[in-house]
C-alpha cells in the first residue's frame, strides 16, 4: 500500500488525471478494487473513515447487550447473547483488518476513538434498561445494520465487500434472536407486552438515525456514491428499513411511535415523521445518554488488553525467529 502511494505521488498533473480516470472506469465496469491496486488518496481516506467507524461501532456496540449476560432470563438465553456479542467482536476485527489494508494503522485508529475524533453509530450511546431492550436491540438495531450491510456486499473495495458476505450472515441471526424475543413477550402478560412495547418505543427513532443525515446533508454521500463505496443513499436504506420493520411490527402487535406513519399508495412506501436531527448532532457529538460510559468502559478495557497484545506480539516474533 506505501509503495502505491508512493507511486501516486510521483506522478505528473496529466499522469495523476489519467490514473483516476482509469480508476473510474474499473468501479464503472464494477470490477472490484484490490489492496495493491492504484486508487485515489480521497477514496482511501474515505473508505478508512468509514470502515474504521464500522468497526468501531461493532466493538462498542457490545457493550449494552453484554451489560445483560449475567441477567438473561434463562441459561439458553444467556449462551445466544454471548455468541452474539462474540460475534460483534470479531466483526470489528474483521472490519479493522480491511482498514489495515488501506495502510491504516490499528491503534491509531482506537487512539481516534479514544479522542473523540472518530465516530461510532449513535444508537449504541443509549442505555439497555430491560431484557425487552436486548430485543429491540436485536430486530431494530440489527435489522438496520442488515439492510445498510447488504448494499456493503457490493462494495467498490474488495476486502470490506468480502467481510461484509459473513457479517451479514451473522447480523441475519442477531436480528431474528431479537425478533424471537419480542414474539414471545408480546405473547405474554400485560407488563410484558408493555415492558416490549416501552423498549420499542426508545429504539425506534434512534435506528432510524442511523443510516445518517438526509442525502443532501451528508458530507461524504455524493462521493461515496460515485465511487460505489455505497450503493444505496441513506434515504432509500432509511425508507427501506421502514417498510419492512412495520409489517414486522404488524405481525406480533407491536405499536410504532410515529403519529405520522401512514402507507402511501402514490409512491407505494410508508410515510413517516421528520428525525430529531439535533437530538443525533447532540448524541454524534458525545453528549448521549451513555457516551461517556461507553467510552470509559472500552479505554479501560484497551488499557487492561494490554498485556494480551503484547504477549501476542512476543509470541510472533519468537515463531518468526525459529522459523
């Protein structure tokens, strides 16, 4: 990857403009881009910003489900949730492997966590109250990362495409457990069925934030569209989460918390209310309901690893040496 960019920069004005021309026309022809291949520096920097804030977000994203382990109701519960939340840590790895491709370093990119100067999605910056949140965790959040993910496997860069095939596989199971769970409650008592429906309720909005600000307001959407890093705008994966998520709810009972949610026979999808969008710059900026606690939580847990990675390190290079 240095020597590729090495290369980039060696070139002339003609030479350089030439280069992403023929770039263009390999994402036009929809063949994939390779690690060692010639790229522009904005798309690298681009797809670094954004699989590093995927990852980071899979890895903070255990925390609130984890919280609840110890606490499922049942032993068979208490397995699923922990394979669950091992499965959002090795997808953060998987996804900071692909970032490492493109020349990034992986403890810089948990220093710019750490700082504040990275991001991770702002649903997970809200408070996991009940076993009905684990659920709504699980359809919602889950369901809403699936549909973003699936646009991903047709991801322009080879490597982020091909984690995201067994990520996808793995959120598919995150997102029935969590729809089984809710089944069940709204099957149940009165407090049951209220306890799911509250966890809904605080989740609905949020996950809808997370396909990001509209179209027009995203920094970063008209180039990542032109490249192919994404596929589908933040609206259509936001519209298309909607439409899907409201049969689900219609299915087992479940109430959206949207006075404005209408169908729509002209466009032939659901109508529905306008985001909080200042509630999401607010949580974005670090001034969520758990923002700080998510974070202290996982420098503490970075700083307590520390000796896992170096005995890690010490292995290698001791393999290497008598290799």
């Amino acid at each position: 990857m240095e020597r590729v960019r090495h290369m980039s920069n060696q070139l002339s004005t003609e030479q350089l403009a030439q280069a992403e021309q023929r770039f263009q026309a390999k994402i036009d022809a929809e063949e994939k881009i390779e690690p060692g291949d010639w790229m522009p520096e904005a798309y690298r920097r681009n797809l670094i910003r954004q699989i590093s804030q995927h990852a980071h977000s899979e890895v903070i994203g255990m925390q609130p489900e984890g919280n609840w382990i110890t606490r499922a109701p049942t032993l068979n519960r208490k397995a699923v949730l922990l394979a669950k939340v091992q499965d959002e840590g090795g997808h953060g790895l998987y996804l900071y492997s692909a970032a490492e491709t493109l020349g990034a370093d992986r403890q810089t990119m948990i220093e710019a966590l750490h700082k504040g100067v990275a991001k991770y999605a702002s649903i997970f910056n809200y408070p996991s109250l009940t076993w009905a949140d684990i659920g709504a965790i699980g359809w919602l959040v889950d369901g809403a990362a699936i549909v973003n993910q699936i646009s991903l496997q047709r991801t322009s860069y080879g490597p982020y495409a091909r984690s995201m095939v067994r990520i996808c596989k793995e959120e598919s199971f995150h997102q029935r457990q969590g729809y089984q769970i809710m089944t069940l409650l709204m099957k149940g008592s009165d407090e049951q069925r209220q306890m799911a429906q509250d966890a809904f309720n605080r989740f609905w909005w949020p996950s809808l934030m997370m396909f990001g600000p509209h179209d027009a307001e995203s920094a970063h959407s008209a180039s990542s569209m032109k490249w192919k890093i994404k596929r589908q705008s933040n609206d259509e994966l936001r519209q298309k989460f909607v439409d899907q998520t409201v049969r689900q709810a219609e299915v087992i009972g479940i109430t959206i918390p949207d006075p404005k949610l209408a169908w729509n026979e002209e466009t032939g999808h659901y109508d529905f209310g306008e985001i909080d969008w200042e509630e999401f710059q607010r949580v974005i900026s670090g001034d969520g309901p758990c923002n700080r606690q998510r974070m202290q939580n996982h420098i503490r847990a970075h700083a307590e690893g520390a000796w896992v990675r170096e005995a890690v390190a010490a292995y290698e290079s001791k393999q290497i040496g008598t290799g």
